[in-house]
C-alpha cells in the first residue's frame, strides 16, 4: 500500500505558501516579503529581518521533512508581528509496537 501525503488546511487569505525547495525558496521568501511590504509600508524597516526569518523557517520546515508551508507578518506598532505554519506527515507505527497511534481516538 503507498503511504498517503494528502492533507487540507486552510489559510487566511493574508497567508502565503512557501517553496521549501532549496532552489526556490529564498527567491519566493523574498517575493512574500516585498509584497507585503509594498501593501503595509510599516514593514519596510524590517525586510531584512523578516526575509531572513520566513527563509529560516521553510530551511528548518524542508530539512524536517515537512510537505508544506505557510506564512504572514503584520505590522504592529514598531515592530512585524510573524507566523507560520508547516504540515509534516509522519507514519504510523507499526501495530504491536507498543506506541500509541494518536488517531485511534479521532478515527473511529
């Protein structure tokens, strides 16, 4: 049987998914940034920061294996307010392992 890497997740709209792949994912980090900064001019004093910080985030979200990625920031006051979110899928253990399958309880 092949492993299912379905999923569904709903974002806001001010959310953005990000490339995890290595080639990409720094130039579509910046392309988020810029356009937020572009619809929030609060957030240009601190591009850099949040472009280092959304590429940091899909690095650690493709290095864990994760299969998606999604982002925000918001200006607030002085400062950007960030967030993501990453969907990683893990397997199940094996039956008889002695490890508890979390889904036991929501599957029915």
């Amino acid at each position: 049987m092949t492993p299912t890497r379905a999923f569904s997740l709903r974002v806001p709209p001010s959310w953005e998914e990000i490339d995890l792949s290595p080639r990409t994912r720094d130039s579509t980090a910046r392309d988020f940034v810029m356009r937020r900064v572009a619809a929030q001019p609060a957030l240009h004093e601190h591009r850099t920061e949040i472009i280092r910080g959304v590429r940091n985030a899909a690095r650690r979200a493709q290095e864990s294996g994760a299969l998606y990625l999604a982002v925000f920031t918001e200006s607030a006051d002085d400062t950007y307010v960030p967030g993501s979110v990453s969907v990683t899928l893990l397997p199940r253990p094996p039956r008889g392992s002695g490890a508890e399958d979390p889904l036991d309880s929501v599957i029915e």
